[in-house]
C-alpha cells in the first residue's frame, strides 16, 4: 500500500491544516500503511502504534495542553486526519472514534479528577478508547438499551452485553451507555466509565467482518461489574441528552471520510482506464466510460461543497443534527455508489484483493450502517421539515 498523491488545497483549510495534514501523510507513510495488510490478517493494529499516534500529536487535538493535547477546538484538524486516513485506505486504526466519537464526552462531561485520572493517557496512546452502545437487541434505537447499572452505594453494579464495539480489543476505557432508572424510553440511561482489568468486563471474540479487517471490533460482556460512583461521566440519567448532542459530530466525521474515499477512489479509477485497454484502445476513449467518469466527478464535486460547509459550520459552532444527518447519509450513499461503478470499470481486476478498489467496496459498505443508518438519517431530515 503507498499513500495517495497529495490532493489539491481548499478555501476550507489555512497553512495550519495543510502542514498537519504533512504529518499525517507521513506518519501513515511511514508508521500504518508498511503494516496494513498483516494487520488485516491478524485482525487488529498493533498496540504501540496507538503510543506513535500519540507522540506525532495525532491524538486529542482538541484536548487541553495541559493534559498532553493539541489544545484547539478547531474540528478541522481532525477533519484532515479523517480525510487522509480514508485516502489511503487505512480503515485499522481507528483514530477518528478516539478523537471525535469518543474525545468530546471526557473533555465536557469529565470532572477535574477524571481528566487528571484520563486524558494524559488518552493523548499519549497509552489508553484507547470506545463507547458501548449497540446491544445485540438495540441498534439505532437507542431507547432500547437493556444494559443496567444499579445504584449500589459507593457504587454501580454494571450487567449487561454489547456488541459490534470497535476498538472493542484493545480499548483500556469504555464509555458505557446504561439503564440506571428501570423506566423505558430514554430517560434514565447514564454513561459509565469501565476500565481494563476490571472484575466481570469480559470481551468476546473479535467479530469477523466483510471490511475493515484490520479494524478490532467485539462483543463486550458485564456481569455484576462493580463501576465506582467516580467512573460516572456527566449527570446520572442524562446520556442520552449527552449521546444526542453529540452525534452531529460523528456523522458529520463520517461524511468526511466517505467524501475523500470516493474522491480517491475515483482518481485510482480515473487512471486506471487511462491505461487500461479494451478493443485496441484505452478504456478512457470509449464514450460510456467517459460518461461515468463526468458523472462521479460531478457527484463528487457537489458532495464536496456541502460537507466542506457543514465543517466550516461545525468548527463555528453552527451545524446542526439536521445538516450532519444530511452529509452522513449523502456522502456514504455517494461513497458505496462511486466505489460500485468504480469496480465495474475495473472489470475482472476490480475483483481481486489486490486492487484498491476492491478493498474499498467491502471497507466503504458499512458506512450507511453506523453512526446512525442512511433510514434513521431521513427519518430525522423528514420529522424535521414534517413536524
């Protein structure tokens, strides 16, 4: 695997951004893309990538420096780390989750002692990071969360099982979304902190997935887990307040990545039936080819403008769950049409693991699916302009 060709600059984006954008180009020239394919196959990155991540300042831009972090809330950092990691096809290690999915709900709902007690290590690679939402019985539907935690005094008894939980391996935090008031609905559920090594936390198998191999995703299991009342993130009863406010922010990281992996997908296509022959002549001569290439670009180009605004408005404080539900289901809908069409040109060659874009078809699938279903993003659009 080499990393894609450097892309063109954007109104987006300051002398900043770029020359952040420089060392995330090097670091996965350097420190993921040599390692990818073993990763794939052993089905997790390797630990001390995480810790390399951390000393290149990859990690917690958005955390207080006092804490090792980059000190900035400018969510455009993060967004070309996102954009440069879907280019190069890199989907193991998920840096994205710990930053942006993760990252806000230690940095606003953390109290000073958990911060102390996290966030170095959160910036340093030492601790990785997950949220365990998704139950076997609850997946977008948030308001059927079975997992309890009872209020035990000093502290809360923690039963109940997760599942499809990325860095589900190797994560040294969890972030667990739990029913503490036996009411239905979403009152009642907080978000408890459950660390590595503690009595009844099992992991189940890393789950064996079409795509993004190289990416740990697990079952995780609760059994009469004692979670001290100190491990309580923000108020009791208030996650899903928490969860819905910051969802805009993973879907629109999702947006971002779909958007660059169907730019660079199409610039590997592009030069491919350039090169590639067919009748005595390149594929790019034949006018249906063309005709594809203008569309994707075209479709491309469109998406571009729109997720490139929503970031500008999410670094300003002004995108709302609307505008981010909007780019998540575009751009990953783009994303699965362009990777499909893109194969199709590829022929037989588009076929083989080899070729990127065969990698791409299966990494780019699940996208539609998490962080909120392409349905439920419409479902939200829909209630909003209907009400």
């Amino acid at each position: 695997m080499t990393a894609p060709e450097r892309t063109p600059e954007r109104p987006l984006y300051g002398p900043d951004h770029e020359a952040f954008r420089e060392t995330v180009r090097t670091f996965l020239t350097k420190e993921v893309l040599p390692h990818h394919e073993r990763w794939e196959r052993d089905g997790v990155v390797d630990r001390e990538v995480w810790r390399s991540a951390g000393r290149q300042g990859l990690l917690g831009m958005a955390v207080d420096e006092e804490y090792g972090g980059g000190g900035t809330p400018d969510f455009r950092y993060s967004a070309v780390l996102i954009e440069e990691f879907a280019r190069a096809g890199a989907s193991g290690l998920a840096l994205s989750l710990h930053n942006d999915i993760v990252g806000p709900y230690l940095t606003r709902l953390a109290n000073d002692e958990q911060k102390r007690r996290w966030l170095p290590g959160f910036t340093s690679g030492d601790l990785v990071t997950a949220i365990a939402m998704t139950e076997p019985g609850a997946g977008s539907d948030l308001q059927g969360i079975r997992t309890t935690a009872v209020d035990r005094g000093d502290h809360y008894l923690l039963n109940g099982a997760k599942t499809f939980i990325s860095n589900g391996v190797l994560a040294d935090l969890v972030v667990v979304v739990a029913r503490t008031t036996p009411e239905g609905g979403s009152g009642g559920q907080s978000l408890l902190v459950v660390e590595r090594g503690t009595a009844g936390f099992e992991r189940g198998r890393n789950l064996d997935k079409i795509g993004q191999k190289a990416q740990d995703t697990a079952e995780l299991f609760f059994t009469d887990v004692r979670v001290p009342k100190e491990n309580l993130l923000g108020e009791e009863n208030q996650a899903f307040a928490y969860l819905m406010g910051n969802l805009a922010q993973e879907r629109l990281a999702i947006a971002v990545g779909a958007a660059a992996a169907a730019e660079e997908i199409l610039d590997v296509t592009t030069r491919y039936v350039k090169e590639r022959e067919a009748f005595g002549k390149p594929l790019a001569k034949l006018q249906h080819v063309r005709f594809e290439i203008a569309e994707m670009a075209t479709e491309n180009a469109v998406t571009r403008a729109f997720v490139d605004r929503c970031v500008a408005d999410h670094s300003d404080g002004r995108l709302d769950a609307v505008h981010a539900s909007m780019a998540k289901w575009w751009a990953t809908e783009l994303n699965k049409r362009v990777v499909d069409r893109c194969l199709q040109l590829h022929g037989g060659y588009g076929y083989m693991s080899e070729y990127k874009v065969a990698r791409a078809f299966l990494d780019s699938r699940i996208q539609t699916i998490y962080g909120g279903t392409t349905e439920i993003m419409k479902e939200i659009i829909g209630r909003s302009l209907l009400r």
